[in-house]
C-alpha cells in the first residue's frame, strides 16, 4: 500500500539530505491510491498504536511495525496530499486527512480499543512524548501541508469539523514540547547561537535519530514561523464563508425552536450542545484554535479587500442591518467588529486600527508580496539597530508597497537613469 510510488524531494540523489520543506514528486508515474487502501490503512493504523505499550518504548522504530511503516508512511502522506487536491478529489483527501490524525493520537487509539462506546476524551500526555518526537515531521510539515492545502476546502460543517479535529490535537502541552524541539533544532542547525534546551539527552538523541532515518536536514520546522501566511489564508476562507453563508430570518429561528419544543418529550429535552453544530460556531473554533496553534496574533483581522466581490457587494446581509443609520455610519456594534477583525463593515472616519502599524490588514492599495518584503525589512533594521517594539519608534517601510509610491519611486530612478547616462 505505501510503496506503490516511490518518491523524491528536491533532486533525484537518494544518498543526500532533503530539505523538511523540499517538493516531493513521483519518481515514475504516480499511481493514485484509492479508497479501500486508504480504509484498510486507517485500520491498520488504529490496531498498531492502540498497543498501551507504545510509550514505554525507547524509540518508535523497536517497534517491530512501526519500524516498518514509519518512513513509506511519511512519503505516503506528501505524495497524497500533493496529489489528492481537494478541488479534484475532495472524498480522497479527507480520507487521507483521516489516517493522518490517527497516526497522530496514538493514545486516541488505546482510548478506542479500550472504550470504543465513549466519545473521545484522550489527549495527548508526556508519556507519548519520545513517540512525538520520532516523528517529529508528522507533527510540524505534514500538518503545514494540510493548512496549506486547506485552502482549497469549499467550508462547510463537516470541512469545518475535519479543521477542528485536526487541530484539537495540538494542546498546550504538545505545543509546548514541539517549541522545545524546534529550540534545540535551531541550535543544531546554527539558527540560533543559544545552547540552552529543556530537552533531555535520550530526548534529543531520539530527535535526531528521527532526522537520521527520514535523511533530512536538521531545519527547525516551526508552525507558526514556516506555515502562518497559509493558516491566515485559512482563516480568511473561514471568515468569508461565515459571512457568506445565508442567516435564517428570525421567524424561521422562532418556528425552529417552536417545532424543536413541540416534538421533543419532557423526558428527552434538547441538548444544549445542538446548537454547535451550526455552520457559525463550528467555523468559529476552528479559527479559535487556528490561531492558537499557528501563533496568529489578535492584532491579524482580515483583509477587507478579500470580501470586495460583485455578488457579496450585491448581497450583503450586512447591508440590511436596521441598526445602520441614513449616513451609513456604523453604530458601537459595528466599531466593535471592526477592533475584533470581522468583515462586512464599511469603514466609520472614528474607527481606526490599533494594531502594530506593520501588521495591519493588506489594503486594495497595496501591493500583498512588496508588503511581506518591506514587512521582513523593517524587522530586520528593527532588530539590528535595537528599536523598542511597536509602542515606540521604528523603521517602517511599509509605505513602499503602496502602489503610488512604487509608481513615483520607478519614475524617480527611472528619471535619474536618463539624466545621468
């Protein structure tokens, strides 16, 4: 099932080090892989880490299987994600998104061959520390590879769900050891001159020995700092489909809640929780733990030119709120989304944005890949001259992105060029 492609990642030197982030493409021609392996693969993965024995082992690959599947699991899931698109084939890529979660929660998998009845309660302890960083890039690439082909999700509640569930996984405790292994990565690969980790000496031999048997370079895969844009991206889809998606008119929540208590016996009254599975708060905590885990800060809202389309201009619900005034100013309410980054405000001369200046909302005016340069530049002369944070003065050349200012700065050079020679 996993050696059906044999794969490469940047050149065809099977003997060299591969880059963490490196493009993986099939060496021949890609077999796709169909449903039924993927079903018979999930059950395969369950029954092999429901053993409670998993963490008292001193590294994954002595275990007779997992040393077997560990590494064809890996390019099974890069060459799957980067060919199960889900515009193409929506079905296989959550099925594949699937397997990878149980991969991910060995200890979801004991709590299924112990209580299979119960709902899932488990969550990631230390004891499974040892197993999460011998497959450290499960953890960090293959879950930026997600992100970034979840872009392409049109969002619904069970999409929304898959999101939520991929992302429950990562607690503040698992969070936590993976900044410990980034640090310590970071000083291996000379990205930081600090030697100091919190690791242990069997930990790290473990981190490494994962490197050593996948042939990758020891690059410290961080989530927040490698796949934040893609998880931004993310969350702009989710806000767009949240706001897009069509709200019931009171009368229709009235009759809903009317027919809700007249079919539902006093016995069984309706749970509190059914109201979660609406498309809104399912969306709404999916972006909750979008921005815990990929460290995205509050001062991100959306960018305001991403919604600017002729059909949601035309249909805005927005655009019947009663609570608007006849100069279209908006009301409290409406300043208060705009501090919290919702869409579907037009801008009040009262309103203004509090957030560092650097990382404000893209506008329409400027220029989005100029923005992330300038924005990387300013840090860089920030850092290096020792400039207090946002709250005092800084370098910031942010206004070169403006489409305005690159204009006159291209006739400025291009000026001085005709002068001069």
């Amino acid at each position: 099932w996993l050696r059906q492609n044999q794969v490469t990642y940047g050149s065809n030197d099977a003997t060299a080090l591969h880059h963490p982030l490196a493009v993986v493409k099939a060496i021949d021609q890609f077999t796709p892989h169909t449903d039924d392996v993927l079903c018979c693969l999930l059950i395969t993965v369950v029954h092999v880490l429901a053993d409670p024995h998993i963490p008292l082992l001193v590294h994954p690959s002595t275990h007779v299987v997992l040393k077997a599947i560990q590494e064809p699991l890996y390019d099974f899931f890069h060459i799957g994600f980067a060919r199960s698109a889900p515009d193409s084939n929506p079905t296989s890529f959550c099925m594949l998104v699937d397997v990878l979660l149980a991969y991910l929660q060995p200890w979801q998998c004991v709590h299924w061959a112990t209580s299979p009845s119960s709902p899932p309660s488990a969550s990631y302890s230390p004891a499974y520390a040892i197993y999460v960083l011998a497959n450290y890039h499960f953890y960090t690439t293959l879950l930026g590879v997600f992100i970034v082909h979840a872009r392409e999700l049109d969002w619904d509640v069970p999409t929304g769900q898959m999101l939520e569930r991929a992302l429950q996984v990562y607690t503040p405790e698992l969070l936590a050891l993976l900044a410990q292994a980034h640090a310590f990565l970071a000083c291996q690969s000379g990205a930081t001159s600090s030697s100091a980790t919190t690791l242990s000496s069997a930990e790290t031999n473990v981190l490494l020995r994962h490197l050593s048997e996948f042939g990758l370079t020891p690059y410290p895969v961080s989530l927040s700092q490698d796949f934040r844009r893609n998880a931004e991206h993310v969350l702009d889809k989710l806000q767009y489909a949240r706001d897009t998606h069509p709200k019931p008119p009171s009368a229709a929540l009235f009759l809903s809640s009317v027919f809700h208590t007249s079919t539902a016996s006093a016995s069984s009254p309706l749970p509190p929780s059914a109201a979660d599975t609406s498309l809104d708060a399912t969306l709404d905590r999916a972006a909750t733990r979008l921005r815990a885990v990929f460290d995205i800060p509050s001062t991100y809202v959306v960018p305001a030119s991403s919604f600017q389309t002729p059909l949601a201009r035309a249909f805005s619900l927005a655009s019947l709120d009663a609570a608007r005034d006849s100069h279209h100013e908006l009301t409290p309410q409406g300043r208060a989304q705009i501090r919290l980054g919702k869409r579907l405000s037009s801008v009040d001369l009262a309103v203004h944005y509090r957030g560092d200046p650097m990382l404000k909302p893209i506008s329409s005016y400027e220029i989005p890949s100029l923005v992330r340069l300038w924005y990387k530049v300013s840090v860089a002369i920030n850092a290096m001259l020792d400039l207090p944070p946002s709250d005092g003065f800084r370098v910031n050349l942010r206004f070169l992105a403006a489409k305005s200012n690159v204009l006159w700065l291209a006739i400025a050079i291009a000026l001085t060029y005709a002068l001069l020679w």
